[in-house]
C-alpha cells in the first residue's frame, strides 16, 4: 500500500470515528446541561431514583441486545467486503427480529422483578412509598427495553456499511427527543399540575421511549434511500445467500460474549447501585447524605465524565468495521496501524480533558450544580476525573479484543477487575469514606486496560513504545496548561464568583486559554502531526471545511 494511500485510511478512520464522538458529544452535551433544569424540577435527593433505574436498565438492555449491534457491524463489514449483497440483507433480517424478541422478553422480566428489586436496592430502612416509587420507575422504563433493541438493529446495520455520519446523527435525534420530553413533561407535571416531584421522575423515564421512536422514525425515513444501493447489487447477484442456520450460529458466537462483557463491563455501577447506600448508612451516615452522595456520583459526575468518553464510543464503533476487513484480507500492518491510530487520537484528546476536569473540579461543579454540596460534589469529581479517563479506554479495548475475537480472554479480564472492584469496594469505603466507591472502579478500570492491551501486544506485536512516548508529551503539555490555571487564580480568577454567570465567563476563559496553550505545545512537540498525520494548519483547515 503506498503512503498516501495509508494516510488516506487512516483520515479516513479517524474521521469517521470523530465523526461518530462528535455526534455522541452532542448528546451528551445535551445530557450534561439538562440536568441543572431537572434538578431543580425533582430535586437532588429524588434524582437517587433515575440514577438507579438506569443502572439496572442499561444492564438489562446490553443482556436483550445479545451484543447483537456490534455482532451485526462485524458480520456486515465483513459480508460487504466479500461484496455478498445477499447475506448483508440477510444479516439485517435475523438480526432485527431477534431483537425485537429478546427487547420483548426483558420488558417483561423487567415488569415481574421490579417489586423485589426495588425492595432489595431501597434497603430495610426505606418507607414503602420510597420503594413503591423505584418500582414505578422500573415499571415505566421496561417499555424502552423493547423500543431501544429495535433501533440498535438499525445502528448496527449502517455502523457495518461504515455511515458513521448517520450512526451519530440517530444519536443526537434520540437525544433530543429524549431531554425535549424530559423536560417538557417534568415541568409541566410538577409546575402546571401541581404534582409531586417524583412525577418529574416518572416524566424522565419515560422520555427515553420518545426519543427511541423520533430515532427510528429518522432511520425509517433514510433507509429507502440508503439501503437502495445494496437491494440493487443483492437483485444482480448471482451467488446464494449464505445458509440461515449458518448467519443465526455466527451472529449468537460474536453476540454472545458481549452479552457478559456488558454484565461485567457494567460491575462497577452496578456494585455502587446495589451496596453504596446500604453500606455507608451501616457505617454511620444518615440515609439522606448517602442518597445525596450516591445521585452526585452516578448521576451528577457521571454526567461531566460523559464528555471524554464519547471517544469511548466513537472509536468503538468505528474500530469495528476497520479491524474486521483487516483481519478478512490478514493484513497485520494495517491492524497494527488501526490500534496505533486509535489510541494516539483517543489519548491526545482524553488527557487534556480529564486533566482539567480534576484540576478545576470545584470551579466546574460550583458552575453546573450550584453550591449547596459543593464540598462532597468536588471531591468526587476529581476523582471520578481520573476514573472518567480509564473508563473512556476500556470499552474501546474491549472492542478490540472481541473485534480480534478475543472473546474469551475478553471475559475472563472483566471478570478480574470485577473481582476486584468487590475485593476493594468494601474495604477502601470502610478506610477512606465514600470516595472509595470510585477508587475500587479505577483500580477495576486499570486492571482491564493494562490486561487487554497486553494480550493485544503478545498476539500481534503491537509496539506501545511510540505512544507511551506520545503520551508523555502530552502530559507535558498539560503540565503547561495547568501553569496557566494557576497564573489565573493568582490574578484573583478561579471561576467561583458568586454569580455564577460571571463565573462561568472566567471558567470559559481559562479552559480556552489552556486548551490553547495545550495545543500550541503540543503542536510545538509535533504530537497532532504524528496523531493525525497532518499539521494544525492543516487540521484547522479541514475543520472549517467541514464546519
């Protein structure tokens, strides 16, 4: 392959993935400053029940989707490559109608469990009308457990055909559709008819639904269009679609090991979820501040770790196809280069990110939730900064190692940072207060990261050396970027104004100024032309042509 050709792939991954994160960035976004409306229609405490509603849904949605989404975009990529028109539709077909029935089947187990298990999650020392609220929400989002299944068909369908444009545009739709109805319905429920706060919450739940079916309407509508191309290639294919029996057993072999990579790659909330309140009210905090502390961390913070790990999703959907045709066509070099340009792109831009999300954790939360739990909202996100930046690696080295079927090895490493997130959780709780919740998840976090990417390096030599040095420099840069903060905060301008407009005026200015200063050392170091094999100029030019 010549060098300009290998520089054309590796644009074009790298801007499909980016596209992939700007899109989910968008949403969350969305996601991140919703909250501030939201809770103060619901209430800090009551935002406890969305956090722990989610944790069990998102679960429950990867086990229904089987893995299916990123299953179907293998499969895909790897037929198209083939150019077999007839097995791509063919794929689509199965794989639709076995989400539609596990979506339903999880809808309804939801519905049956969600008395127990919101008795289970409220603990001995809830009211019934705390635990007859969680179940209502369990009960109302089980209708999105089969909404959503249906719309990843689609996702993982075009995530395949490599229109990772429309993969993100779905995204934000949803996104919107879903704080639209959030908002909408919360506010007039609890403002205009004078309900309780708990409704807001009962609204919000119900606002993933909505989006799910603007989503699909906007697939439906594109599809004709999109999907003509392969109908026309399958009607003049001569070859047979390969055997029925043959798709379903390849797409249960590729799904099913995500299923348990989900189960486990979802421990760490799920641990928070089931043992956080309980454990600190039996060490001696009261049932409020353990609420109040629990919704900071799953809901507030998480929220604002959201934003580095769009990469996380974005390249692990772009990955997928990319690694797939390199592992068809046994082109080692170039899947060597799709790791390399991977990590290099996700780490230039998650370093800087979390690095001024810890460094200017008080700032940040005082702007986006106020002052009331400043203290506790502070520390935990500082640490769950750190968390946020391990926690955008894992899923994208989960994809690798199921894209490099792995699947295996894949799941016995969750397992061990499974383990131990349990063996930690208990015990740095018990020694360092609640913010060992989140350092039993970096420790859980770090340890899949460091086996996966080890396994990768044995199997096909990857050399790390060139992006650990990249890394380095990159954390020089930010140690630059961080003089400037403090240069700031001499001059008397540290983004806690009492006016919080004021204040998020000086954050702005000193987030640019350091974002700024970043790349301009950065750029010194030459990283953005070895990362994205152009130089600023170059970089800036295609962003504004694409802008």
């Amino acid at each position: 392959m010549s060098e300009a050709k290998k520089d054309r792939t590796k644009q074009s991954f790298i801007a499909g993935s980016l596209a992939s994160s700007a899109g989910v960035f968008i949403t969350k976004l969305i996601g991140l400053f919703y909250v501030v409306p939201f809770r103060s229609i619901v209430g800090q405490q009551n935002l406890d029940y969305y956090s722990a509603a989610y944790t069990y849904y998102n679960v429950m949605l990867q086990i229904c989707s089987a893995g299916l989404p990123f299953a179907i975009a293998a499969i895909i990529a790897k037929y198209m490559n083939r150019k077999d028109y007839r097995t791509v539709l063919l794929v689509r077909r199965i794989s639709t109608a076995m989400l539609m029935v596990s979506g339903f089947v999880m809808a309804m187990i939801f519905l049956l469990v969600s008395g127990p298990l919101a008795a289970v999650r409220m603990g001995d020392k809830a009211s019934p009308e705390a635990v007859a609220a969680m179940q209502n929400t369990f009960v109302i989002l089980a209708l999105a457990l089969f909404l959503v299944p249906i719309l990843y068909s689609y996702r993982g369908y075009y995530q395949g055909m490599k229109e990772l444009r429309l993969y993100a545009n779905s995204q934000v739709i949803e996104q919107f559709a879903r704080v639209a109805a959030l908002l909408g319905l919360g506010w007039f429920v609890v403002y205009v008819l004078k309900m309780a706060p708990i409704f807001g919450i009962y609204a919000a739940v119900l606002g993933t639904s909505v989006g799910c079916l603007v989503s699909l309407m906007y697939f439906v509508f594109y599809d004709r269009k999109l999907n003509e191309p392969v109908l026309k290639a399958a009607r003049l294919q001569k070859e047979p679609a390969e055997d029925r029996k043959t798709i379903l057993l390849e797409l249960i072999a590729f799904g099913l090991p995500y299923v348990l990579v989900a189960i486990l790659g979802n421990s760490q909330t799920l641990v928070n979820a089931q043992f956080f309140v309980r454990l600190n009210t039996s060490l001696g905090m009261d049932l409020r501040t353990a609420q109040i502390i629990n919704s900071i961390i799953e809901t507030n913070c998480d929220k604002l770790t959201s934003i580095p790990q769009v990469l996380s999703i974005g390249f692990s959907a772009g990955i997928v196809p990319y690694m797939t045709i390199s592992l068809e066509n046994r082109d080692r070099r170039a899947l060597n280069r799709n790791i390399e340009d991977c990590l290099d792109t996700v780490l230039y831009i998650a370093i800087p990110i979390c690095f001024s999300m810890a460094v200017l954790a008080g700032p940040i939360y005082y702007i986006m939730y106020g002052a009331q739990e400043l203290g506790y909202g502070t520390v935990c996100l500082r640490w769950s900064s750190m968390l946020g930046f391990l926690t955008t690696l894992t899923p994208i080295c989960n994809s690798m190692m199921l894209t490099l079927r792995f699947r295996k090895e894949s799941i016995i490493y969750l397992a061990v940072g499974f383990l131990v997130k349990c063996i930690t959780f208990f015990p740095l709780i018990r020694y360092t207060g609640y913010t060992g919740a989140i350092t039993s998840s970096i420790l859980c976090s770090a340890t899949i990261v460091y086996l996966s990417l080890v396994k990768i390096k044995n199997k096909y030599d990857v050399k790390y050396r060139k992006i650990f040095v990249r890394g380095i420099k990159m954390l020089l840069a930010c140690l630059c970027m961080n003089g400037v903060y403090a240069l700031f905060r001499l001059a008397g301008i540290d983004g806690m104004n009492p006016s919080r407009l004021i204040a998020l005026i000086q954050l702005g200015v000193m987030g640019i100024t350091g974002v700024s200063v970043y790349i301009f050392v950065s750029n010194m170091m030459k990283l953005p032309q070895a990362v994205f094999h152009m130089d600023l100029k170059g970089i800036l030019r295609r962003v504004l042509r694409r802008g």
